[in-house]
C-alpha cells in the first residue's frame, strides 16, 4: 500500500510497482492533458487553456477535452501493448487548471480559464466530462482538477512557490479560490491536485482544512488527493513545516492525500517513510487502507482489471492522432479564441487583392513560442505559423523580417523592420512573450512588451506606408497603449497561444474565409493598463483585484471583444417577477444581428449587491452563452440565474440569501454604456429602488464589442 501512494511519478519515483500475487499490474499515473497530450510523441495541439476559455463556449471545451482523450487513451493503450510504462504514459491527466488568473504577471496564467470563478467552474465541468467521456461503467481517462488552492504566483519572483505562504481571508477563499474547485469536483472529477504554496501558513499538502474539511465532509468528494510534482518533498525542504520524512508523510496522509507526486530525478520518495511510522505505531493500517483505496477505485473506473473486450476505450489505436476531424477541431478552436480588440473604420476583414504585404516580429515564424506551455509534440507537417499563413493572402508579394533574434528581443535589427514595412500596403506585426518568458516557474517582471519590442512597435508605426494589424501572442496583458492609441494600427488582435492551426486561423480570421471566422471571442481577464493598477503579486487580499473588485479604467475589461457584424438585444423578460429565498430566476430577450454578415455573439449576464453591507463583488458574472445568428435574424436566449448566485458569504453561517436588491446599474465606470431605451436607465432604476423594499432588482448587462446594452427590467421581489 506504502508503494502504491508513493509512485505516482517517473524514474526513480515510478511507475507504481505491480502487486503479482493479485494480478495487479505496474501503472504511470502521469498524463498532462491541458490542450492536447504532452510530451508523449505527436499529438493535436489546441490553443493554450486561456485562449479556449476566452470563446465563453462550454461546447468547444468539451469536444477539446474529448479529442485529447481520445489521443491519449489510444497512445496509452500502445504504451501497454508495448510494455512502456515511463513519464506521460498513463491516462490520469493533471488537468484542467482551474486556479484564478488573480495578478497579470503570473507565468501560469496561460494554463487558467482566466480570473472568473464562475466562468472557470462552468469551463471546467465541461472539460472533465469531456475527458472522461460518458461511458456508463469505464472513463475514457481521469481528470484531475488543480491546484488546489490559492495558487496564483508568485511562481519564481519575487518570491518562490515551493515556500510562499497565501494569507487569504475566509471571505476570498469561499468566494475567489474555491467556487471554481467545488464546480469540477461536482462535474465527476476523479482527482484533486494540491499546490506547493501553504494556505495562512498550512502546506496545501497537509492542510487538513482543504482537503479533509471542505473536500470530503462539505463536498463529498470521494476520490483521491495527488500532490503536485515535489510539494509533498517541499513541505520538510522548504516551508520546514516538519521536522523529517515520517512526520512530512504522517502530515499529509492525515490531512488527507492519497498520492505522492515526485519529480523523476529525486532520490526517494517521503510517503515511502508511512512504512517506518506504521512499524513505530504511529499510522494505523486502516488508515493506509482508506487512502489507498480511492487509487484503486480510479484505476477500476479506467477498466484496468477487467477483460479487455468489455471496454471499449481499449480499442482505440494510433490512427487517432491528428485525425482529420482533430485537425479541424484545431483550427475551429483557434478560430473562437482570438479576440479582436481594435478595428478601426470596419479595416478587417480583408477582402480586396492588396499589393504588398509585411509580416514582422519575433512572433511571425516562432513555432516553439506560438505553442504555449505544457504543448503537445506536434508533427512539423501540422503546424502553420502567421508567415506560411498569412502569405497566402491574395497579394502580389509578401516581405518577411523578425526584427529581433528572439521574443526576448534583446538584440533588435531596426534598419531591416524599416526596409520591409515602408513599402508594404499592410503590415502584421507580431509580438508577444511565449514561454520562454512566461511559463510555470517564470513569472513576468513587467507588463511592457519584451526587451526592444516596443521600439519595433514604434518604428513600425513611424516608418510603415500602410495601415498597420497587430497580433498579439501572450498569456496575459501586455502594455500596448501606444498601439491602441495610434491612428496608423488599423487592427488589434489578441491571439494567446494558438497551437498548431495558428497562421491557417489567422488567414482565416482576417479574411472572413467563411461564416465561423468572424471574430466573437471575449477577455476571460481584466486588461489593465499597466502595471501601477495592480496590486503585488504576494498580495492575495482581492480588493482591487479582477473585474470584480477593480474600480478603475483598464485599457479593455473583463468580458470584451469585437466583432465584423452588430447585435440587437430587445424583449426583455424576467420570471418569475417574485421570486423566494431558494429560487431560482429566468432572463429571456430576444437577440437580433443587425450587421453585414453572420456572426457568433456572446451574451454575458452580471448582477451586483448594492444595499449589502459585508464584501461582495461589484459585479458577478452569473450566466453566459453563445449563439450563432445569420444577417438579420433573430432569436430568443434564455439564461438562468441560480438562488445559490444570489447567495452571499456570510461568515459563520455560510453562504445565504440576504435581504437586498441585486443591481447591474453602473458599468459605466466599466464600458461605455449604450441604453435600448431614450429613457435613462439610471433614472429608472432610482425611481425604482425608491419604491420597493428588501427586492431583487435585476438589470441584464449585454455586451456587444466595447459597449454594454442595458435592458431596462422590472423589479424581481425576493420573499424571505
């Protein structure tokens, strides 16, 4: 039992030993699934978990999810046959990252679906059963959400993970950190991955409150604990919470986890040290019993000790990879994740024959660095970049200069950037960060553009004949007031990690090739302007923090993006108009495209807390969806808003409905606000706060590119 907890990585540290005597076979847990298989020969790349998680589309992250399962069980079912059990081998994926993209420099905000909980809990659950499958006895491979918790930098500066302690309030745990970890574990997750940092001087590890408390009493949560990859070695060499390997192992075992995770190279394994604290009495036999048997019930779930005709996952093989139907998942997913920030004078799409164009910056041909974090090994034949892409625009010659040796951009060659753009009718310049500048383990210093690529972006803008479109590839916000600012960029696109499908997407993208490439992805983070909005990184108190808490004027908010065709919202209707304490709430509109061409359009549906006197969020993202609508068309959405969204966090007596009007009435400080109605909508809401007490006061804030329309609604009563 000791050498099944402690064998969950490769190397020295796995895979867990088989047990002959029960038939029991030797398994690697380890699989990295994030957007694609990693780092187990080619598989499809997907964009980077932020870009998905930017389209708001719960569908696109289930079928992303289902492919790369697919992939990695047909791999993992060749690895068996073929007796290869090392590093990425096995079908427990530590994924999806769900913790919140709570400060713009963190390295790993990439792997996040951004600063939201709600938007992460949803994204996640469709993730999970996406990956799991539905299969009414086998899961095609196991999910395991991560981690857990109040992970979100500092990862290397200034300070390091493997000894940062998180002073976190019980109001930001319960309404930031855990929303989003509850909805994954609720969606069927067979894992939870705890973090390197303490949690208000705890190690996730072995804190009990986490992963006894909350986990398996509040939640229910039957499966197991994996720490993350040397958190558990971290515990004794780093935040010296123990004194040596039997109370490390003792702590967490008794706090909780189930599976130790060590990095290959480490020469033991302190779960192994459960053996000696058993021998001395000091852990119990069935307490190993209890942690080990959830490690057994996953491998079941994964058909492991069942004939191999009952399950029909096992006869999934190779032909999988890079399937057809996966390759256009590819470029349909990178199409929906890029978010178009500026469009000047309707300048995209491009549909005339152009004369010359220049594709320029570090960004243009970089394959490595358009990838993102945690990527899979993709087969060069798949992979497109914004040059081979964009060449094939219908133009008479295309002119190529990266400007800079790398993103780091240190060595920076201006005459040639000249020479190339000064001729050009348009000019794409691609900048950005990419892993090597931001990634697990390295945090940004910074929010301007790297090293001297914001004298590229200048000279650029001073020496190019033509309008200007600039790509943007990052994990996070970058400073590109100058850009937004200028006259000459035509064109604003940010297009995070998009994988292998990267350049056919853009061409695509900025052409309008067909009726799913018009731009309709949003924000999933707040786009600050620059760094002296933000708080430190060390800091984890969210006043100030994220869309929720943030009053002040970002350079684009939470939930923003741009498309070729405009919307129309009208119809409003709210029921159930009185609603009690405990239920639940309807918002049906009618949602019309009044623009040139089809179009996908996200509707996101906000309330806030305005008479409550504890914390709460300014705003609360409580519904989204995404619909497609033809040139003229129009059609009635329905979105639901659930008692437990109205609920509040109470203290001692957790989360409750209150007495209070819930009001979306002043986005203003926000976006620039556009109103359905001549009548002003503060007014009406004034007028209406005036005459009902203890009510519910609902206004749906319906986003179209820049600008939010509100729908002037009655009062909703809450009876308590």
């Amino acid at each position: 039992m000791v050498l099944q907890m402690s064998k969950a990585g490769a190397g020295k540290n796995g895979p867990a030993p088989a047990i002959p005597r029960l038939n029991i076979s030797q398994t690697q847990w380890n699989a990295e699934c994030l957007h694609g298989d990693v780092q187990a020969g080619n598989a499809t790349s997907f964009p980077q978990a932020l870009g998905m998680a930017a389209s708001f589309d719960k569908s696109l992250i289930y079928k992303v999810a289902e492919a790369t399962s697919i992939e990695v069980r047909a791999k993992h079912n060749d690895f068996v046959k073929r007796h290869n059990y090392s590093d990425h081998t096995g079908l427990t994926c530590w994924s999806p990252v769900i913790n919140i993209m709570r400060h713009p420099l963190w390295g790993r905000n990439q792997e996040t679906y951004g600063e939201d909980p709600y938007l992460s809990g949803k994204l996640s659950e469709y993730f999970v059963n996406g990956l799991q499958g539905n299969h009414p006895k086998y899961r095609r491979a196991n999910a395991v959400c991560k981690h857990f918790d109040a992970y979100g930098g500092p990862d290397n500066w200034p300070l390091p993970r493997e000894s940062f302690n998180a002073k976190v309030s019980e109001q930001d745990l319960r309404t930031t950190f855990l929303p989003q970890f509850k909805a994954c574990i609720d969606a069927g997750a067979a894992g939870v991955m705890c973090s390197y940092n303490s949690v208000n001087g705890v190690p996730a590890c072995a804190n009990k409150k986490l992963l006894t408390d909350i986990l398996r009493k509040e939640w229910k949560f039957n499966g197991f604990v994996v720490s993350d990859e040397g958190a558990v070695e971290f515990i004794l060499l780093w935040h010296y919470y123990t004194k040596d390997e039997v109370s490390t192992a003792l702590a967490c075992v008794e706090a909780g986890l189930n599976l130790e995770l060590s990095p290959p190279n480490f020469d033991y394994q302190i779960m192994s040290a459960l053996t000696q604290a058993h021998t001395e009495g000091k852990i119990s036999k069935d307490l190993l019993i209890e942690r080990v048997r959830p490690l057994f019930d996953a491998r079941m779930r994964l058909g492991e000790f069942d004939p191999k005709k009952d399950n029909p996952y096992n006869f999934l093989n190779l032909s999988v990879i890079q399937s057809s139907d996966h390759q256009k998942l590819s470029l349909h997913a990178a199409i929906q994740s890029f978010v178009l920030l500026k469009n000047m004078n309707h300048f995209l799409p491009i549909r005339k024959p152009l004369g010359t164009i220049a594709i320029v910056g570090p960004m243009a041909n970089n394959t490595a660095e358009l990838m993102g974090d945690y990527s899979p090994d993709v087969d060069p034949r798949f992979m497109t970049t914004p040059l081979s892409g964009l060449s094939l625009l219908n133009v008479k010659k295309v002119m190529y200069a990266p400007g800079c040796n790398k993103t780091r951009c240190d060595k920076y060659n201006k005459n040639n950037i000249q020479t190339t753009v000064q001729h050009a009718d348009v000019t794409f310049l691609c900048l950005g960060t990419g892993p090597s500048l931001e990634a697990e383990e390295s945090d940004r210093h910074h929010m301007t553009l790297p090293g001297k690529q914001v004298d590229m972006l200048n000279d650029v803008i001073k020496y190019s004949k033509g309008r200007i479109v600039l790509l943007l590839f990052s994990g996070g916000p970058l400073d590109i007031n100058i850009a937004e600012s200028s006259s000459k960029v035509a064109a604003i696109i940010h297009c995070f990690f998009p994988g292998q499908a990267t350049g056919t997407a853009l061409l695509y993208t900025v052409t309008m090739a067909d009726s799913n490439s018009n731009p309709s992805a949003r924000l999933p983070f707040t786009w600050y302007r620059n760094i002296s909005q933000v708080k430190s990184i060390t800091d984890y108190n969210m006043e100030g923090m994220t869309y929720r808490y943030f009053d002040s004027d970002p350079l684009y908010p939470f939930g923003y993006g741009l498309s070729y065709t405009t919307f129309q919202y009208s119809g409003l209707n709210i029921s159930p108009p009185k609603v009690k304490a405990g239920g639940n709430v309807t918002v049906t509109f009618k949602l019309s495209n009044t623009g040139p061409v089809v179009g996908r359009e996200v509707t996101e549906m906000y309330i806030s807390w305005v008479n409550y006197t504890q914390s709460t969020p300014r705003y609360q993202l409580v519904g989204f969806d995404s619909s497609i609508v033809n040139k003229g068309q129009t059609l009635t959405v329905s979105l639901n808003i659930t008692s437990s969204q109205m609920a509040v966090w109470t203290g001692s007596k957790g989360f409750q409905v209150v007495p209070g009007m819930l009001l979306t009435n002043s986005f203003n400080r926000y976006f620039h606000c556009v109103t359905q109605s001549k009548m002003d909508i503060y007014y009406l809401c004034g007028i209406s706060l005036i005459s009902i007490s203890l009510c519910l006061l609902l206004s749906v804030c319906l986003l179209i590119g820049r600008s939010v329309r509100f729908i002037v609604c009655p009062p909703i009563c809450i009876q308590l």
